[in-house]
C-alpha cells in the first residue's frame, strides 16, 4: 500500500532507481506538477527536517524489510529513505 510508510518507502526505491536523488524527486515534482495542471508544488524545509529527526521507527521499518528482500537489488537504503523524506516534505 503506497499509501502507507512502507508501501511509499518502497515506492521511493522503485522511482527512477539508478539516478541521482536530486533527478529522482524532480521526476517526481514534474508528475505532480502535471497532475496540479501546471503548478509546482512546494517544499517544506520543516517536514523534511522533522520526518529525517523523528524517523527512528521508518528506519527500523526499512532494515526489515531490506532483511525480507523486499527493495529491488542495489536499492541504497539511505537514500531511498532519503528521498523518502522528501517526498513527504512536497506540499
């Protein structure tokens, strides 16, 4: 369920994976920015530093299912909660 934490770190694995982080969010803000009808969404400095502050349990969450196999081969896990982070900062 992507709607979920661990459904939308998995899905922040499979955007673009391979690319720079940076490439991967704007990916990202440009399908947003195509659904809104031409706005750009913003970016919340706060969130994305409160989500990377309090993200003891999404860590945890993510080594298990690293330990399960769930993330394609050669996901890095940090910077798949990275993006993560912030993605859940766009607004």
């Amino acid at each position: 369920n992507p709607m979920i934490n661990s459904g939308a770190i998995m899905m922040s694995s499979l955007i673009r994976p391979g690319s720079h982080i940076d490439g991967r969010f704007d990916a990202a803000v440009d399908i947003w920015t195509k659904l809104t009808g031409g706005t750009r969404p913003g970016f919340s400095q706060t969130t994305y530093l409160s989500e990377r502050a309090t993200a003891d349990r999404n860590f945890a969450l993510s080594y298990m299912m690293k330990e399960r196999g769930a993330f394609p081969e050669g996901a890095d896990l940090l910077e798949t909660l990275e993006l993560y982070f912030m993605f859940c900062s766009i607004e």
